[in-house]
C-alpha cells in the first residue's frame, strides 16, 4: 500500500510561480508526471514548456534510477480533432504507435490519459465506449512493444474524475479500470473547493479535502464519499491512486455590514498561508484534522503535514494503491514555512513509510 506517491510537475503553472528545477528534491517523488501533451492538427502536440523540462527529467532519472517518470496525455471534450482521432479505429490505430515512439525517444517510463470533460454532454462531442476503446488498444500496443523491443512495459495510467457527473455517466468506469495498470481519480470536493464559506454557509463544513462525510446521508462532499462511488461502480481499490488538489483556496468577506458572505480570491501555494500566518491569526481544525485559517475577513482552507497524514492514512487503510499531489506547485517551495523545502511531500513520504 502507498507505494504510488506521484508528483506532478505541471509545466504551467510551476513557470508562472517561478519554481525552479533545481529546488525540487526528486527522491521525494517515486513516479514523476509531467504534465501536459495534447493532440492536435492530427498530430501530437508539445508545447515547448513541457519539451524544455526533459534535460531536466533526464538528469533526474540518471540521479535516482528508480523513479519512474511518465507523461500525461490531456484532451478537452470539446475537441473535434481529438475525438474524431479517439473514435475513429484507423485513426486511433495509426496514431498509438507514433505516440508510443515518442515516449520511448523521450525516456519516459508510462503515460497517463486524461479527458477534461469541463460543462460538455453533447454526444456529438464525447463517446463513453470510443474513449474506452482509445484506452483498450492503448494498451494492447503497449504490451505488443514490449515484448517486440524486450523493454519493460510502458505503464499507463487512467484517470477518472467522477465528482459532477449528476444524471450524466461520464465513464465506463469498469472497462478503463480493466485495461489501465492504474486509475488516477479525482477524490477532493469539487464543490466546496469552489464555493467555501460562500452564502452563508457554515465555514466548518466546506473544506475541500476533509476524508469523511459529516453526514453520510445528504454530505457527499469527501474523499470517501467519492472513492466508494467509483468503486461502486467497477474501481479496483488495489489499483485506484487518489488525486488531491493541495493548493490552499483564499476567500474574503468584502463587506461587514451585509450578511456573511464570502468571495473567492485566488488559490495559492502552502508557503503563501504560511507567510500570512507569520502575521498573526487563528487555525481551527476540523472534521479529520482539516485546518482552516482566519484572519480577520480572510479565511483559507488548506492542507498541512498533520491534515496531509490523515489522507495517507486512510490510503493504507483501505488497501488502495497510492496517493498524488495534483500540482508540486501547491507545497512550499520556498521554505517559507520554517520547515524546509516541499514539506507536504515529506509529510506524504514520512506517512506512506511507516508500518
């Protein structure tokens, strides 16, 4: 249990908060995924931020040979190009191996696909069983390579985020399951992630990534609530990773003299809460040691290595297969919390360690 501890290098926005390369310990990060590659123009497309990091994952690899660094493959739903390439058997066919080749050239040990479904159900837009498909014969060919070159077996790496499917099935949950090595699911609270203390409502109850439901009724807003979801519906617990979003979420009551209501301001990294910390306020803890900081009208859901153990905690206990960071950005990675560099993930690391 908990020997996934993946960490996830999203060449974006680690550009936009100016971390450096050089400041990411990467013994901390037994799996590796750099983040993102897309199809387009019937072809797949790099962006040069994600190419200008392999001399950097090269090194990486040869300084720590054991871990493993794969790439992710993300579409939105709403792309024409992709979804007739994904749907259509030659197309999908014809593409594989070229995809294939590239992450042999490249070094990479696996390969996540990821489907960013976003507000679109138009069936002319997405196919449940051609996706499926896609992901099937992904694999085959994998597997065909493998035995062809005498290689290892590329992984490849599922990902599922099942949380605002509503009357809508998004996923043939069982099928990707059967033919991923690993499901990536998305287990955090989408919702309170977005509306927090917002309307009135109770600020206690909407941190984002509490593990357990306060009520198991009409509380569906939990990374238990949703791991069991899935399972319900075909996950296999021994191959389900669970995906948290680490950075801290901001809002700010603008006006005292209305009634409580909260706005969002921005999202933001571990070292940010601790810099405003440093100024003076109040943490609560909540549900499964979820703290929440207030400062006069500022209140910040975040996680921290106490809240973060819990959530390892609950991996090992339930027999899943790990634990990922969603973005590497979101630790400090600064310092700035008087605890050294990227403390979530040493937390993580300390946690998933012990008997």
């Amino acid at each position: 249990n908990c020997d996934k501890i993946v960490c996830t290098f999203h060449a974006r926005s680690m550009r936009q908060l100016k971390v450096n390369t050089a400041n990411i310990d990467t013994s901390l990060c037994p799996y590796l995924k750099i983040k993102f590659v897309d199809y387009d123009y019937d072809a797949l497309h790099v962006d040069r931020q994600v190419s200008d990091i392999y001399p950097w994952m090269w090194s990486a690899k040869a300084e720590n040979p054991n871990m493993k660094v794969f790439l992710t493959f993300y579409n939105s739903v709403g792309s024409n190009n992709f979804f007739e390439m994904y749907r259509t058997p030659a197309k999908r066919l014809k593409f594989i191996p070229l995809f294939i080749q590239y992450l042999r050239k490249n070094r990479f040990d696996g390969v996540e696909v990821d489907i960013g479904m976003g507000l679109v159900r138009r069936k002319n837009l997405y196919h449940i069983e051609r996706w499926a498909d896609f992901i099937e014969d992904l694999q085959k060919d994998l597997t065909a390579e493998s035995k062809r070159s005498g290689k290892p077996k590329l992984l490849l790496f599922g990902r599922i985020d099942d949380r605002k499917n509503g009357v809508y099935q998004l996923h043939n949950v069982s099928r990707i399951y059967r033919h991923a090595d690993f499901v990536i699911i998305d287990a955090w609270a989408y919702y309170s992630q977005r509306l927090g203390p917002r309307f009135n409502i109770s600020i206690s109850s909407m941190h984002h990534s509490k593990v357990y439901s306060v009520n198991n009724t009409t509380d569906h807003q939990s990374i238990d609530y949703n791991v069991n979801a899935l399972l319900a519906k075909g996950g296999i617990k021994e191959k389900t990773i669970i995906s948290l979003y680490l950075m801290p979420t901001f809002f700010y009551e603008y006006s005292s003299f209305t009634a409580v209501d909260f706005d969002w301001i921005k999202h933001d990294n571990y070292g940010a809460v601790c810099e405003l910390m440093h100024k003076g306020g109040n943490i609560t803890r909540v549900f499964d040691d979820c703290p929440i900081f207030m400062q006069d009208r500022t209140v910040v859901y975040f996680d921290d290595e106490i809240s973060i153990a819990e959530k390892v905690k609950y991996i090992k206990k339930n027999g899943l297969a790990g634990f990922e960071i969603l973005d590497l950005s979101a630790d400090d990675f600064k310092g700035l919390c008087a605890k050294g560099k990227f403390p979530l993930m040493r937390a993580v690391n300390e946690e998933c360690g012990k008997p």
